[in-house]
C-alpha cells in the first residue's frame, strides 16, 4: 500500500516534538467556548434580572427562544471573528514560528486565558450595570466618567458577592482555556500544501464574519429585537459587541453631518419630507404663500420640508395680561431615584411619604407617569432641552454650546431670573459651565449652599436635600422682595447610593417585607436595606417641609411647584419584588402645587398616563403669556386628541389607557376593559413621529447655530 503524503508526516512527528495550534480547531473551539460562556452569563441574566424566571420561560414562545439562540450565536461569532483577528490570530502564528521557545507557549496559554477572562468579566460588569439601571451599556458609558456610571460599579459592590462572581469568571475562563488548548494543539509536523489551503481558507472566513454583510446587519444601528420581553433583546447581544456599538455611537457626535437623517430612519422616515407628511404639517412651509400648491417638487414655491419641521417643534402659549402683570415664580424640582413604586407602598405601617403625604392628594398628582429616561443626566437633558438623541448632547464636548429650545429659555424671554441649583460639587459634568449655555443666569452647587450654610451637612454626592430646598426658599424670598420673578431648576441627590442621610432623619426602623418577598436574613443587607428607605422617606419630608414654608409664606400664592423623580427608585429593583409590571419599572410621580389664581379652566388629566415630556408644556401655559417655546408634549390639563393621549418610557415603551405597546418590537398589549385597538395604533403612530421629531431637531441643533427663540410668529 502507498503510503500517503499525511502519512509521512505523522510517521515523522516525534512525540518529543512540541505541539502546535491547529488554526481550524482553534478557530472552531475559540467560537464554541465563547459562545457557551456568554450563554452561561445569558441564562445567569435571565435568571436573576427577572421576578419570576419560570414564568418569563413558560409565555416566551419557543420560536423566540430559538431566534433568541441563534442572534446569540450570531454575535458571539462575530465577536470570536474578532478576537481570533486581531488577537488570537497573531499569537497562533507566533507559536508556530517560535514552538521552541517557552516564553512563547506560555504567551500563547495567557492570550488565550485573557481572551476569556476579559470577555467573561465585562459581560459580569454590565449585569451590575442591568441590574442598577434597567438598561445595558449604551454610549453615556464613554461620557465624562465621574458620573452614575461609577456610582452603578461602587453600587454593584454591594448587590453581588463580587468576590465570588470574580472567582467563577476566572474559573470558568480556566475551564474555557483548558477544553480549547485540549481540542486545539497537534503534535508538530511538516506542513502541506493542504494545510495552507486550510489557512487560507480559515482566514478568510473569519474576515467575511468580522467584516462582511453579516456582519454589517448585526453592527446596523436599528439593532436587533427578537422577543417581546425588552429583557431578553438586553441580553442578546454580547458585552464585547455592545460596547463596540456603544462607542461608535458615542463618536459619531464628531461627524454628525448625517446624524440627523439617521434619526429619521432610525424610525422608520426616509426623509424629512416623510416625516412631515406622518405628521401632517407639510403644507405649513413658512415659504409657501396662500393658496399656493405645496409638494415635494412640483412648480411654484419649492417645499422645504426641513423648514417645515423646525416650525413643528415651536409652539405658543395665550396671550394673557394677567400672567403679564402678575409672573407667577416657578420651581422644578428633579428628584434623585424618586420611583413611584416606593411611594405606591406608602402606609400608616409604612409610611414612606413622610412629609409629602400630606401635600400631595392637595395638589396635582399624576399617579400615572413614567421616566423619559433609565440615568440621572439622560433625563436632564431630556427635561431642559427636550433631547431625543440616543447620545448625550451636553456634555459630548468639551466646550458646550447653547440650545434655542433650551426649558430656561421662555422664562428668560419673559424678564425672569433663572437659576439651577444642584446638591452636587460643579465639576460634576462641568455642569456650571453647561447651564450657563442653556439660559440660566446663574448656577448654584454644593460650595454655594455651604457658604451659606456652614452646617450644612454633606453626604457621598453632594449635600443633604434639605439644605438644598431651604437654599431654594430663601432665593424665592429675595426674589420676591425685589419683585423679580423667579425659575429654578432643582436638582436633588440625597436619595442616592449609599444612601446616607442626616442624623435627625426619620430613623424608622421600617418593615423590610413592603415591596419585597422578605426581610434578609443576613444583617448586612438588612441595614443596606434599611438605609434605603430612610433616604427614600428623608427625601420625601424634605420635599414636604420645604412646601410647608412655602405654603405658610406670603409667595405662596404666586409660586408654582413642579417636583419628578429622575428614574425608578434604586431600592425596589426587580430581582426583590415579587412582581413589577412593565409600567412599575418606569413609574415616576409628578406632582404640581398651583396657586387658586393660576389654575387653568380646563380639566387636569389626572387620569391619563403622562411622562416628563409634558412638563415643561404645562409650565409654559400656567406662567408665561404669549410665549413661544418647543415642546414635544402636551398641557396637563384642558382637552388633548386622545391619540396625543399617552406617555413614553425609555424612548420605546408606550402607555396609555389604551394599553401598551414597544414601539421597537411592535409588540402590542390592549386593556381588556375599555381598551381599542385602533386608538392604541394611532397613538403609537403618533408617538413614533413624535420621537423622530425630537431626535431629529435635537441633531439639527448641533448642526446649526441657534436661531432667535421667537421663530414662530
């Protein structure tokens, strides 16, 4: 028998001979492990981010589950494409060249294990950061670092036994390197021209899988939604992956030439001019004259649907000559971690409203509202100048630039002094420089309070909210005294991880059962728990003892109060509740306290669902008299088309007393009483033009200079 060329080279391998990778296990192992080690770290997601895994299993049908798999195996091949190029490629080839060498098999044993390791601990930290927030990495994760995003990973400490989590990532990375070098290295021997078609072949297969068309869809920036539960899209997509997204979504503020088109078709609008037809304002062209035919290139006046758009955003409210001759002050408080969950639970055996209790069925209480956004500085910027962006637009430079629809800037136009005023220290995302961009004459932070008030106490962020809300009175004093009218904006930080508050705050202790299935048995997370309610309750009675002095002041009949909570709290998360519901985990009050005299004559929705959007809107109209402003809301109060009738969660999730629906997914829940169909399509429609109109004039903002406020005449 003729022994073959493969033979030969077998016959020839020495055992003594060292033994070398085969790219094409390599490859094939590398692909396997990862995948199953992100699938561990998947299910541990599932498991553990959910109130009732089983039940999440049982209604999730088994053709999602299977797209599920396979998008999962999709991404983490794309990742190993990855890795096995620019890491695991080069290190094989190194091996090759230099078997004989110690040094160089035990960097190739270590690259492997790093591999590992860093993928299997970034997939670890962004569970913490799932599991604080309620949303994986996105591109805030690569702003100006002293921000929420360091106080998740200080929180994610205490919410996991690290320790042990650190240990099983290692152990399952040694466990992944062994069954890879295992299946992996081959007794040397001489190479054929076979093997370098195997090269040639492998390479280019990894290049197609990293760079080609496959790909480009899984990179594409619509994303990929495979399940109707938002969870399980939040753990499709590998750690590594996402946070390549996240930072070529965070770059593109350099480039943004284009940024606002891709805003559009993020939503699905080719062109501004679909947009505009979506939401009927295309023959509203300031440049179309009366009766002149309006389209998009006929003869005549061209149709400029950008245009178009800008003037969609701007709105007017009444004139009205008492607002003219009697400016009411106006104070808005955004409030650190103040979820409406917490305050559901309020009760005489637990009564976590603390001083608010009493105030708030006294005035406007929308018991039916949710966040715009998950963190603290997305929902600022969202409040103060209406961003619809998926990136941060305040602070992605280091030289901010101011914006027309800035919140401050209506009440600037109309004579008022406006101020911020945050508990914080002003580096905090340079926020004295940004404010000041966005039309407030003054900001006021954590030195200026303790000037004031030199035994004012401090907490981990900032001062206590007490000392805030009394720095906030005494402005309204002075202003009134000089009969200057006033807007703050307030932004809170007691209520924040670790959760420290004064010594004389409420000290309870409080049943650790309400809003959870237990009381800990281990003591430490019971005090943990604890200090969270008291910082919860100890926000509560500074917001409700500082509406106290206002209510028994003489400004109290000429100053409007709004206060939100930023996101959910951070106590009730849902891996400790029995159960939150879709609306739970975004639920945030809104509280308005109205004098008599500025009340509006048309009915409060008190019974729709609302969310910050509208806030801004309705002070407008309650305090500024033919004032023209951009908002993408509407007034809570008077009458409202029932498809405007609604509210947006996290930019996707839509309520209202229709039902629900994901505005990504498409998924659709209607109420089985009272619930139509039809209207909850309409305002869906209406909600994904409204948030491609935000998106898309914010862009625009960053691509222009600001144009005059008043350009709605």
């Amino acid at each position: 028998m003729t022994r073959t060329s493969a033979d030969i080279a077998a016959a020839t391998a020495s055992p003594a001979d060292p033994r070398l990778p085969c790219l094409l296990r390599l490859c094939a192992a590398v692909m396997l492990a990862t995948w199953l080690g992100n699938l561990l770290i998947r299910g541990f997601g599932v498991m553990t981010l959910t109130p009732d895994a089983h039940y999440v299993a049982v209604t999730t049908s088994a053709h999602e589950w299977m797209l599920w798999l396979w998008y999962g195996i999709r991404y983490d091949v794309l990742l190993s494409s990855w890795g096995m190029l620019v890491w695991l490629l080069p290190l094989a080839m190194g091996r090759a060249m230099f078997a004989s060498t110690p040094a160089m098999r035990a960097t190739f044993v270590g690259g492997v294990v790093l591999w590992f390791v860093t993928v299997n601990a970034v997939g670890l930290v962004e569970h913490f950061y799932l599991r604080y927030f309620g949303v994986p990495f996105g591109p805030q994760i690569f702003s100006i670092y002293d921000d929420d995003v360091g106080v998740a990973m200080d929180a994610a400490a205490h919410l996991l036994p690290v320790g042990a989590a650190l240990l099983c990532v290692l152990g399952l990375a040694l466990m992944q390197t062994w069954c890879t070098l295992r299946l992996t290295l081959i007794p040397q021997r001489r190479a054929t021209w076979r093997d370098a078609i195997v090269q040639i072949a492998v390479i280019t297969m990894l290049w197609v899988a990293a760079c080609g068309e496959p790909a480009a869809r899984l990179t594409a920036q619509e994303g990929v939604s495979v399940a109707r539960r938002p969870l399980l899209d939040d753990l499709l997509v590998n750690t590594p992956v996402r946070l390549y997204l996240a930072l070529r979504q965070s770059r593109e503020a350099t480039g943004r030439a284009e940024s606002p088109n891709r805003a559009l078709k993020s939503h699905g609008f080719e062109n501004a001019a679909a947009l505009a037809r979506a939401l009927r304002v295309e023959g509203q062209s300031d440049k179309a004259d009366e009766g002149d035919e309006v389209n998009d290139g006929g003869e005549g006046h061209a149709y400029d649907s950008t245009a178009v758009l800008q003037r969609a955003a701007w709105h007017r409210t009444a004139p009205n000559a008492m607002l003219v001759a009697h400016p009411p002050h106006v104070v808005f408080g955004l409030m650190e971690g103040w979820g409406g969950y917490g305050l559901s639970l309020d009760a005489d055996g637990f009564p976590i409203a603390g001083a608010m209790r009493r105030h708030l069925d006294a005035g406007w209480w929308f018991r039916h509202a949710v966040a715009a956004r998950s963190d603290t500085i997305s929902t600022l910027e969202h409040l103060l100048i209406n961003s619809g962006s998926q990136s941060l637009m305040l602070t992605d430079s280091a030289v901010p630039m101011p914006f027309t629809c800035a919140a401050a800037g209506p009440f600037r136009q109309k004579g008022y002094r406006t101020v911020f005023v945050y508990g914080g220290p002003r580096t905090w995302r340079h926020i004295d420089r940004v404010m000041r961009q966005q039309g407030f004459d003054d900001v006021i932070t954590q030195a200026d309070i303790v000037a004031r008030y030199p035994r004012a106490d401090t907490g981990t962020y900032g001062v206590y909210d007490g000392y805030l809300w009394r720095y906030v009175h005494d402005m309204l004093e002075e202003a009134d005294a000089r009969g200057q009218p006033l807007f703050v904006f307030a932004l809170t930080m007691s209520n924040h991880w670790p959760f420290n508050v004064p010594d004389d705050a409420a000290t309870g202790p409080f049943d650790l059962t309400k809003g959870w299935r237990a009381s800990p048995a281990n003591a430490v997370e019971r005090d943990e728990r604890q200090r969270g309610v008291r910082a919860y309750r100890y926000a509560m009675d500074a917001l409700g003892d500082f509406i106290d002095r206002l209510k028994y002041s003489p400004m109290s009949s000429r100053t409007i109060l709004v206060a939100t909570g930023d996101h959910r709290a951070p106590q009730w998360r849902d891996f400790d509740n029995v159960s939150l519901s879709p609306f739970e985990r975004y639920h945030v009050p809104i509280y308005f306290r109205v004098p008599r005299a500025h009340q509006p004559m048309g009915p409060v929705r008190l019974d729709d669902f609302v969310g910050h959007r509208d806030i801004f809107p309705t002070l407008y109209h309650l305090a500024l008299s033919d004032a023209p402003y951009v908002g993408f809301g509407e007034p809570l109060f008077g009458v409202v088309p029932i498809a405007r009738r609604y509210a947006v969660a996290q930019q996707r999730y839509l309520f209202s007393t229709q039902g629900a629906q994901d505005l990504r997914s498409g998924v659709r829940y209607t109420h089985v009483e009272g619930g139509d169909a039809d209207v909850l399509g309409q305002q869906a429609a209406d909600a994904n033009a409204s948030l491609a109109l935000s998106e898309w004039f914010g862009e625009m903002q960053r691509l222009t200079k600001p144009a005059p406020a008043a350009s709605k005449e």
